[in-house]
C-alpha cells in the first residue's frame, strides 16, 4: 500500500495544482473560473461560492501542509479577495453564484456556500493571519449554527408536518467543519460539537437492520418509506466514515475507527456495480427506481472519497479488506476518470465508465475533491514506510 | 401511413387505458397511484398533482372523443373528486403532492400543477357539466394569468435584475390551455390569446441564425450565453410544434403549418443521436457540457410528441419528410420503450436505448403523454385514407 504514495503526490503536485493555476485564475475580475473544459478552456463564465470557496480552502491547505509555495498562497488570496467583495448579502449569507464580475446571480439559498467559505477563511488565516478571514470564518460559522434548523428558510418547498424529515449533509459537513476551525474556535468548542456530531452520523442516520447509512430519515431516527427516504447516497456515507476516522483518531476511539471501517465497507460493497464496476451514484433501499435519473452514473468525487476512507480504513486499523478494496477502486478510478492527454480528471461518467460530460470543472467540479483526495491518500500511505 | 393508425389506436384501446384502469386507482382515499413499477404494482404512494390533472383529462377526453365509456367517466370523476377535496391551498394554488391521503406534501411552487389541473377541470366539464367544475377550471386559469410573470414568487431563486431570462415552457402551455378551454372562454377570448402566443413560440424563442428554438432568452428574446441561455430540449421544441400546427388549422393559416413543420423537422435532425439512434433529452448549443447529466437519455415523452408531430406534419402538409421520419422515430419507439410482456411503456432508457428505470409511472410519468399521443396519432392518420 505505502507504494502508491509517491503515484497520489506526484499526481496532485504535477498534474492537478498546475492545471488549476494555469486555467482557473481570472486575471480581470479576480476569483477562479471552474467550468473548463477538456483541454482546460474556460466554457462558462460563472462563478459558483461553493467552488471558489473550495479554491480558496485548498491552495491555503497546500501551502500549509506540502509547503509554502508563494503561487499557492498569492491563488488563495486571489480567489478569497473575490469571495470578500461580492460573496455575502447584508445579513452575511453568501450568494451561490455570481457573473464573472461579480454580480450575484442566484441567491443564499444553500447553506453548503456558507459551510466552503467558512472553510476557506479559516483556512487562509492559518497561512495569512488576518483578523478580517478570522471574523468571515467566524461570523459565517455561528450564521450557519443559527440557521441550521431551518436552513433553506424561504426557499424550503415542504408543507410544514406532513413529513418532516432529517437530512444527513449538513450534520456530515460540520463535523468536518468544526475541525477545521479548531484553531478559531479552541479546542473546548470543538471537543463540545463532537459528540453530537459522531451521534448524528452513526446513530441517527444508520440503520441497524441493513447495516446502511441513509441520507434522509424520520425525526426519530427510523425509517421513512418515500423517494427521500428510501435514498441511499453510497459516496456520501463513505466520506462521512473518513471523517469519522477522523474524529476518532482526535478522541483516541479506536472503537469508532473500526466502526466507521467496517460501515465504509458495508457501503462499498453495497454501493459497487457488479456488471460494469465503479460505485454507483444512488440507489434506492428497496431496489425501487430512484427518483435521480442520474443514478447509475460514475462520479469522480465517489470513487476519490473511497480512495481516502479506504486508505484511512488500512492505515488506522490494518484491515486487509481496505487493502483489496483500495487497488480494485484505484485501478477503476485512474483508468476511467483520469485524463492522460489533457490533465486533470473527468468528473462525470455513464454507468459503463464512459466519458459522460468531458469537462474538468464545472458548476460542482472545482478544484477540490481531486487535490484533498490526492492528498489525504498521499499522506496516509506515507505514514506505512516509516 | 394511414395503416399506422389501427395499430395506435388499439395500443391506446387494449394496452395504456387498462393498465392505468387496472393498477392507479386509489379505492381508499381515491385519486390515483401513479408511481407503478414494470409489472404495474404501486411503489410509492405519494400523488402528484400533475399527474392526477392530467389523469383527469386524459379519461376526460378519451370518453369525449373516442367513445362514452361509463369506466373512463367513472375514472375522471374519482380523480377529480380527490383533486377538488385536497389539491388547493387557501388562495387557490395547487400543491404540488400530496400523501395518499390528501396531506399536502409540497409547497404549490409549481405553476404547472394548475395548468393541468385547469385542463382537468375543463374537460370533465366537457363529459360531466357541472358549475363547480367550470368554477375551477376557470379561477385556477385566471390565476395562472395572474401569476404568469413571477409565477414562482418566493422560490425564486434568481438574484432580480442581473440575469432576467424568458422561459419557453409557460407561453408553450397557455397555447394549448387556450384551446382546451375554449369551450369555456368562448372564441373571442381565445382569439386574444393566439397571436401572442404564436409571437412567443415562433419568433421570441426562435433563433434565426440556428434555426433551432432555445429553452431561454433574454427578454428581448436575444442568445443569453449561460447554461439555462444555450440549452436546448428538442422534444419540448418539437411537442410545442405540433401546438402551432393545430393553431394554424383553427385560423386556417397554412403558413403557420409549414413553418411549424420546417422548425419541427430541424429540431428533430438536430436532436437525432446519429450514433445510437433516438433523441436526445438536452443538448448545450454551444457543445459544451450541459448541467443536466440526464442529458444524453432517451425519455418517452420525446419520442411520443415527436410521433404526433411528425404524423400532423405529413397529415397537414404532405411533406415526405415527415413520413420518412416517423417510420424511423416509430421503429424506435416501439421497439424500446413498449413492453411486450406487462403492458404499457418504460419512461426512460440510456443513450443506448436500455432501460434506465423500469417504471411504468412515477413522480413525473402518469397516464398522459403516451395515450394522448397514442390517441393524436391515430385519428391523424385516419383522416389520410378517408
């Protein structure tokens, strides 16, 4: 396993940072570009908070954990000075996309753009302390906090009681979130969010009788039998058992590390295509058609996930099915998502693992997934040779 | 041609009418299931209300049209009654779905749902007068009219001002509404309405230089180059169409008709997948990677309108285009989406032509588009061999 290091930081150092600071950067109207296409050619204009925020947090977390490259640094604060000027509306919720210059196009409808700039900020303070991206990340955080409940506030379609329902996204995103700010916010702060944030994650949305996680249940935990109930979003769970490992290696709960191991595998193998290989996007629990037409397609950020919570699963507790899992998923991944002629990786494939939409970023692919997974599978692998 | 039209009809008479007979009904709280796995059985329970509107239209018209069969009648009224006791809020909104037993689940945000519901409503009046009936179908259009322009009022999610865009799909409707509801409207009312709607549909969304009708301009109906500005859906191109036909035939306009059949062709050549046959759902006019990455499926409803309009198109111009098209677009059709061993049509298949999910209904497929264009083609071809 340790082999596949020197693959994973080779390839985030020369071919997926490059492709970003060569192709991302706009020199106009500062911010990042993220719909490029094939050969790395700005396709669309737009800019989406959820991707520059995601900019922003990677070139900072590069500079602060491979080394202080001044490129890395002068593109995060490239990307942060346009997220400061025009990414927040008067009460400080952030918008979801802007025209290139600027100009909001759709409104703070998803709190998930508060959740990436509170990681962005946090992040450039810890490589350019700065008391204005201290108080963003601040500020945006508690924003977050208080509207958590009730988030899409207006915008919310749900007859109030009908079927009141839990989703899994947002307890999943603070609990990465509250770490990332710990240097902000302390470490008595983060040590309080942690056990509801573990409960969340493994109780609540975990189902004893199927071993699955799901990404909506009932107020009380249990089961709801409706399109958002019987979804099961095998990607999505596997990134929350990485971050549950996490957590656990924070807390010193080898219990919890081997936990979230074995429900990341459970997952897995649940989520796996037995025909065309790959994992699938969606599934329903009870093998009724989802409502997602998308389903069956092979997404880049599953299968990079997977690569970490696998490579995580080994490190932390030497469980050789992440060993076997981790080389049929990586020769899966870099044979069908890679791109040897023009860099960087496609996002989206067919459920045969061909390419769907030929680009390498767009209005959800930024410069994010790839690089953190390089990254994190880079750095926990390494850990094996020493 | 002409030899089509028994076949349509008795699909329509032998196959769609008794599985949606058979297997929708709600016998408890009425109204109907429409979510229907491939054998036919429910597998959600949840209503829609597009769907029990266009339900009732559908057993409406049917019994209007094609003979007065007490069970069709019987099948409109049993929707309607769950619709009129459950479908509108306080100010006359329709939700969008509802529980199985009348619950609102979700929010009236769709203008659609009392689109259909307005035809419902004034086609069972039609079969089965009555002055509640012509109240609703009324006060719901007149409500539409209201709404029209910000038909989405809270869940819009557009920042005002920055990209104000022109949507094909409502002045598409309240072409055909018109004419649905002229029984009701009376001519005079109905003739206001045309040449609007035809400016709407023939030069606002039209785009000279392509040839080709886009799903959004800007208001003065120019190119927007964003994502929503350089999609195109040929199949709603192609449905809208066959509106314009048979707007041409009620003001005897035989430009309008050919016109409508040029564009009609085009949209279809342009949408034609050369490499595995049947139209695509969307394509991005620029060939950049559309949003939608459903983009390259094969939908029911593409394939059926495009049948109708191509059927109108020969019926009403004798262009041997149109008969060359609809050998082609009907072997596909029938070959891929009809199911020989349980009765009615799959919705959605791969590129490929396999089936994507098995549903015979569900949150967007009920029994609509497949009878009325079942119904559409064949008393079109009926006429060429008198």
């Amino acid at each position: 396993m340790s082999a596949y290091a020197s693959l994973y930081k080779d390839e985030l150092l020369d071919n997926i940072l490059p492709f970003w600071l060569n192709n991302s950067r706009d020199e106009v109207n500062g911010g990042y570009f993220t719909c490029l296409d094939r050969e790395g050619r700005v396709f669309d204009t737009d800019k989406f908070m959820w991707l520059q925020g995601r900019g922003v947090w990677c070139f900072s977390t590069m500079y602060d954990k491979v080394s202080p490259d001044p490129q890395w640094l002068a593109m995060a604060l490239h990307g942060a000075a346009f997220m400061e000027k025009y990414g927040r509306d008067k009460d400080g919720n952030w918008y979801f996309s802007h025209t290139a210059d600027g100009k909001p196009l759709v409104q703070p409808y998803n709190i998930f753009s508060d959740c990436f700039a509170t990681m962005a900020f946090a992040a450039l303070d810890k490589v350019s302390p700065n008391e204005r991206y201290r108080k963003i990340a601040l500020d945006t955080f508690e924003n977050i906090l208080r509207r958590q409940h009730d988030w899409k506030g207006k915008y919310n379609k749900a007859f109030p009681g009908t079927r009141p329902l839990r989703n899994f996204s947002l307890p999943m995103i603070l609990c990465n979130l509250s770490l990332e700010l710990e240097h902000l916010l302390g470490p008595a702060r983060v040590d309080e969010f942690i056990p509801t944030v573990i409960r969340e994650v493994m109780e609540v949305f975990y189902q004893q009788d199927t071993g699955l996680i799901m990404e909506n249940v009932a107020p009380d935990g249990t089961f709801s039998d409706s399109f958002e109930g019987r979804l099961v979003n095998p990607g999505h769970a596997i990134e929350a058992m990485w971050f549950m490992m996490d957590l656990g290696k924070r807390i010193n709960d080898d219990t919890l590390i081997r936990t979230s191991t074995d429900r990341m595998i459970r997952m897995l193998e649940y989520g796996w295509d037995p025909e065309h290989g790959g994992i699938f996007y969606f599934r329903d629990i009870k093998n009724h058609p989802p409502q997602q037409l998308e389903w069956d397609q092979k997404l880049w950020w599953v299968h990079v996930e997977t690569l970490v919570a696998l490579a995580k699963g080994y490190a932390y507790t030497g469980d050789e099915r992440c060993a076997n899992w981790f080389h049929l998923v990586h020769a899966y991944t870099w044979e069908h998502f890679r791109d040897d002629q023009f860099g960087e990786w496609y996002g989206y494939l067919n459920r045969k693992g061909e390419v769907l939409l030929n680009l390498k970023g767009g209005k959800w692919k930024g410069c994010f997934h790839v690089p953190r997974a390089l990254f994190q599978v880079w750095r926990t692998l390494e850990t094996l040779s020493i």
